[in-house]
C-alpha cells in the first residue's frame, strides 16, 4: 500500500465512528432486558406466536415458528429455535414458562442432553402468556417498523406483573452484562403491591429471597440479600437437595444449584475420586429419568453422608455461586437497579399502559356515542329521513341532504345512511339509542381514571392480585439460614487416624502412624543422637514445640509429613525456622487446649499456667514469652488435672508436692511460686512424675505446705534400680 492511500485518523475517532455504534446496537438491541422482562429476541418470538394465533389455538411445528419469526428477527434460524427452547416448559429454565411445548427441548441442569429439530417439536403460548398481551390492541405501547418496513411491532409488551423478577434473564453486551436471578410469582405481586401502596416498605418482608426453576436451596444471609434488594448487585449461595437412600446406601441428589448442570457436578465429583481428596464414594451413576434429574453416589460401609455432603458443597458445583447485577435498559439506556428502583419504573410503565389503554376506550366509546347521537335526531322523523333518502336524486347529495335535514355532521350521515332498510324502524333505533346514557356514564368513568393516578394503581394492585392467584406457586428454593449450616473448613478433608510423635535430642521430630509403627517398630537415628520424648495423639490435633528460647512453636499436625521410623524425620530447625542455638525442649499435642503447662525451674519454683493462653485467635505460629526467663528451666509437663509431683534438689533433697497448691495463671511468663527453698546455694536440678519413682515411704518426702526444703534422700531410695536419678 503506498504512504498516499493511509489516511491519519485519531483512535478516538475511529472508535466513536466504528466500535460505538456497534457496542450500543448489542446493548440496546440483543443483550440487555427491558423493564417488561424480555430481550428483542424474546419479545420478537412471543408477538410472532401471539400474532399466529396460538394464544388460544392448537400447537404447531416449531419450525414454522422458527419460520415465521424471521419476518422480525432477520438472524439465522437456530438462533431463533435456542432462543424458544430456553422459554419452553420442557427445558425447565423459567420459573413460568412462556411456551407451552412438547417433545424433546433438552434440559436447562444438563450440558449434553440435546434438544430435538424443530420439525420434530410442538409449541404454543402459554396461558400466563394472557398477561403479557393483555390489551396489546388497544394502543397501549409503541409500535415500530420491522427491519424491512413491511410489518410493525411492539417496542414493549404490556405485562401485567413484574415479569423481570419473576422469569431469569442473563446477557453480555459489550463493556457490561446482565444477570438478574428468579423470583416467586406470588411474592413479586406482593411486593409490588405493598410498594405501590407504600414505598417506604420494607422489600424483603414479602419478597423473601430468589427462587430457582431447579430448586435446591437458598444459604440466606441478610446483609447479602438486602445489599442485593438495594444495590442490585451482589451474590449468594444456592446448594443441591438430597436424601439418603439408607437401604441402598447412596446419595441422590435431585435438585441441583440454577448455575451448574449435572454433567459438571459429576465430572468434579469423579475428579475428587480420582485424586484420592473424596475416598467414600465408590460409584457415581446419572440416573436423570422421565421423573427428573437424580444423580447417585453409591457409598461405603459406614459413611456419613451429611459429613460428605458437606465436604462435597465445598469442593464441586453441589454448592455455587450466583452473581447478581440487575443491568435493565430504561428508555433506551442501560441502568443498574435495586428492587425498588424496578418496581419505580414498572410502576411507571404500568401507569403509562393503562393511560393508553383507557384514552383508546374513550376515543372509541366517544366515536360510537357520536353516532348514536346523530341517530337520536332521526328517531324524531324516521319517515322524513326515509322520505329524504329516497326522493334525493343522486347518491352523492344522500349525506349533504341529511346533514342539513337533521343538522348532523358528516360522520353521523354516513352512519345514518348506511342503516340497512329493515332497520329502519322505531324499535331498532330506540334499542340503539338507549345505549346513550351508559356511554355517557362509561365515558366519563373512563376519563376519571385517566385524569386520576390513585385510581390507576388500583387496577394495576387488582391485576397483580389476580395474576397472583391466578398463576401463583409454591417456592421451589428452600430457604436455608446460614446460622444453620455447619461451617466446613479445610480440617473436614483432613484424614483423621492415631500416631506418635517422637522428639530426638538433635532436634529431629519424627511422625509416625500407629499402623506404620506397628509393621516396622525399629528407629533410624543419628549415632550420637536419642529420643527424648514421645507423645500419642491424632491427625487433627495442634502441636504446641517448647523452645529453648521461651518461645513457643504451633502447627497443625497434619501439616506435618509423615514417616517410618527407618527414616530421620522432620529437622525441626528447617520446618519451624529456628535461631543457630535454638532447639525445641518438649513438644505438646492438645485438642481443646484444656490442662496447665507445669514450668519447674532451678530457683525452686514452679509455674502452673493454663493450656488456653496459648489458644490463639489467629494462625499465628509462634507466640514468644512462652515460660519465665529469669531462671533455667528444668522441667515441662502437660497435665489435664492436678497430681503430685517429685522435686529433687542438688542438694539431694527430695519434696513430694501437689500442684493443686500452686495457683493457676493466664499470664504465660509467670514467675511461678516458690515449692524447693534452697539450702547452701542448692539449686532444684529435676522434677518427676510420682509413677516414674519408687520410694519405700512416700510419707517420708511429702509436704502439705510449700515452700518446703524437703528430705535428704533415703539410701535405700538411692539405691533403688528405678531411680535415675541425674544429680
């Protein structure tokens, strides 16, 4: 291309030339719902039909629905049939559907179950469809040329409820979509009802939460929900139904969340399978029949079925998220709304349907009330105007002759001369003129109306009234309230199952199931190195790690890798990140963080400090100030209730004391209480547990009150092989 055919042209323009107008033709034309509920596409199909007659007459082939819309709708013709499938009873997408059909339209919960061809499929309108064309010939909304000029259309269709809460509606336009949810007929009437009469009302007393073609259930949070009634965005949670077949022993699922399908909840369920993340179901079968979808879940042996479901909620499309954004064009532009903003302008609309429609019965009625006016005059000389008519020559002086005879106009001559002959009697007139005075009243009944906007909401809450009970059902979605459902976190896919922890002196922690354990019993460990504590707990249980360095370390267990006890294990240095001369001391497992910390140190005093302070809110990992600093610690223990304990001094004194003695404390750095007083510089070098001694009188080395110095150590106590005794 030479440089003289390139034309400079700011992006700017271009796009406002170029790209605007087409983004607006899809915004306006084809993506987003106008405030009767429907895009061009729906309401181009519906009026095709309406117009075919079978609002009331028999059903008739798809295909020549598909046909006969084209004169408006200029795209192809499958476009056409999947825009009447999705408004079709057999499909199953609309809370009330449009279109009244039979054969195969696949179903709106399945990826893969076709709908059949057109020329295979039957339609006709529905019986709600009544409301939507009520009144249509009485000018109530505007009507346009179709693309080719060669027939006209509604721009609108005169609904008589809220149709565009009541049916679904989602489209992507460019540079913004709509996707507005589903409501129960009855409570959409109701709270139409209760705004038009206040709109002050508080919505969400009568509209009580979206409702769902496919069911299911509705996790009901207020804030969500009224953000969503005030906004008009926002999303919630709706979940599949099931029950549990107990002879059997499966789950079948039967209503299933709008946004998913069948297919997608079973290929994520069979993918949990696969990677071993779901291990107690053995079968998933799609058992979707004539009487609707049910998806089965054969389990094993002694399932919980609520424990998996609620796993299954988390982790597949059981459990999915509706989006809201209540996107409606108003008078041709785009504009997100809340509730009440809807109800504002369908009122409005409403308002505007009824002024139309009732300035049409006045035109009518007054035109006929012309005519029988003029009629009136003749009934005073039936003879002279037949005797007129007939003596007149010509046929075009007949009307000039009895506008002047009867001082009538031109409109009440035609009428009065198009009279047939045999009707030209006293009692036809008289039976005709008579309706004079009901018009009259009629008329301005009417003209009230129009002139009066109380009076027209009245008609517009006794037709919302009679739609209600009319077309009204019961709620398919289940409300179900968040409190009420058990929150499931990440510890609910955790396998839960027995092991031992093992501590070794060189800082390695070893986890090894009990099962493991038992097959393969014999430890790895480095030459120098040996195992100073062992605890048994479970899988699920938190590890509190006791450094050195008054700092305490907390993991999930399950966090921890598990081993055989041929193996080295965890270095500790490296999972928990420890200084270059920090090792961790005594490891506790804990459930409920019920019990005390028992803290000895070489000053002879104790610390007793409850387990819960070091609960934490958070995830923290590491909580400092864990235990005292001021003198070395000597001994750490858990304990669940109070028991008597063994001090032992440098000194070889010995003290048998209770810790019921000593009081509790919150604060984790307690200096404690004194029990072992020193005696020359003696230090408190070890404590025991009573069971792990064996003294000939115990009597000897007890103390009912602390601070004690205690009882030199008996020889025959000393030299009793179960003492050990490292002093």
């Amino acid at each position: 291309m030479s440089a003289k055919n390139v034309i400079e042209q700011k992006i700017v323009d271009t796009l406002e030339k170029n790209y605007m107008p087409y983004a607006m033709s899809v915004i306006i034309s084809r993506a987003i719902p106008e405030i009767d509920g429907l895009k061009p596409s729906h309401r181009k199909l519906l009026y095709t039909m309406y117009k075919m007659g079978l609002l009331t007459g028999q059903k008739t082939k798809s295909a020549n629905v598909v046909g006969q819309t084209m004169k408006l709708n200029p795209h192809g013709d499958s476009a056409i049939y999947e825009t009447m499938v999705r408004m079709t009873k057999g499909n199953e997408a609309l809370l009330h559907p449009y279109v009244d059909s039979k054969g195969n339209f696949g179903k709106h919960y399945s990826r893969d179950m076709q709908f059949a061809a057109p020329r295979y499929t039957e339609v006709k309108l529905d019986k709600i469809c009544e409301e939507l064309f009520k009144d249509l010939d009485k000018d109530a909304v505007d009507f346009v040329d179709n693309y080719d000029g060669t027939m006209k259309e509604p721009t609108l269709l005169p609904i008589t409820f809220p149709n565009i809460l009541v049916n679904a509606n989602q489209g992507i336009a460019v540079g913004m979509a709509s996707n507005i949810c589903s409501f129960n007929l009855r409570e959409v009437c109701e709270a139409a009802i209760q705004f038009i009469k206040d709109e002050n009302v508080d919505i969400s007393e009568y509209l009580k939460a979206p409702d769902f073609s496919t069911g299911g259930q509705i996790i009901y949070n207020e804030k969500e929900i009224k953000d969503i009634y005030n906004s008009g965005r926002g999303s919630f949670k709706v979940r599949a139904k099931y029950r549990f077949d107990k002879e059997n022993n499966c789950i079948e699922v039967y209503e299933i969340p709008y946004t998913t399908t069948s297919e997608a909840i079973i290929d994520s369920v069979i993918d949990l399978v696969k990677n071993n993340k779901i291990r107690d179901i053995v079968d998933v079968r799609d058992e979707t029949d004539l009487d609707g979808l049910k998806i089965t879940f054969d389990l094993r042996k002694n399932t919980d079925p609520d424990a998996l479901m609620n796993k299954l909620y988390k982790l597949t499309p059981l459990e999915d998220s509706f989006s809201c954004n209540f996107n409606i064009l108003i008078n041709g532009r785009p504009k997100v709304l809340g509730i009440k903003g809807i109800l504002t302008h369908w009122t409005e609309f409403r308002i505007n349907c009824i002024k139309r429609q009732t300035m049409f019965d006045i035109n009518k009625k007054s035109e006929k009330l012309h005519l029988l006016l003029g009629l009136q005059k003749i009934l005073l000389d039936i003879d002279k105007a037949i005797k007129l008519i007939r003596e007149t020559e010509e046929e075009a002086m007949v009307v000039p002759n009895l506008m002047k005879a009867f001082q009538v106009d031109q409109v009440q001559a035609e009428f009065i001369a198009e009279i047939k002959l045999r009707n030209l009697n006293k009692e036809y007139i008289l039976n005709r003129v008579s309706e004079i005075e009901k018009l009259q009243k009629e008329i301005e009944e009417l003209k009230d109306l129009y002139g009066n906007e109380k009076k027209i909401k009245k008609v517009i809450i006794k037709q919302l009234e009679e739609v209600a009970k009319k077309y009204g059902q019961p709620r398919r979605t289940e409300i179900l309230h968040e409190e009420n459902i058990e929150k499931v976190t990440m510890e609910h896919f955790i396998e839960d199952y027995n092991l031992k922890l093992f501590l070794t002196d060189h800082n390695y922690l070893k986890k090894i199931p009990l099962i493991s354990l038992r097959a393969n019993p014999e430890h790895k460990l480095k030459d120098d190195d040996y195992i100073i504590q062992e605890i048994e707990t479970h899988n699920k249980a938190d590890l509190l790690l006791f450094s050195n360095k008054q700092v305490v370390y907390k993991l999930k267990i399950y966090e921890i890798e598990d081993c055989k006890a041929s193996s080295l294990g965890e270095y500790l240095a490296n999972l928990l990140g420890l200084e270059e001369d920090e090792k961790i001391i005594h490891i506790v497992a804990t459930d409920d963080y019920k019990g005390y910390m028992i803290f000895a140190f070489e000053n002879g005093k104790v610390a007793k400090i409850e387990l819960s302070s070091y609960a934490t809110k958070t995830n923290r990992k590491k909580l400092a100030n864990a235990y005292s600093t001021l003198s070395k610690v000597v001994y750490i223990q858990h304990i669940l209730e109070d028991e008597e304990l063994v001090a032992f001094s440098s000194l070889n004194k010995v003290l048998i004391f209770n810790t019921s003695s000593i009081n509790p404390k919150s604060t984790r750095d307690s200096q404690g209480v004194q029990v072992m007083k020193s005696k020359k510089g003696s230090v408190m070098t070890c404590i025991k547990r009573l069971n792990e001694v064996a003294f000939k009188d115990f009597e000897y080395y007890r103390t009912k009150n602390i601070p004690a110095i205690g009882c030199y150590l008996k020889e025959e106590d000393r030299e009793d092989n179960q003492i050990k005794l490292d002093i």
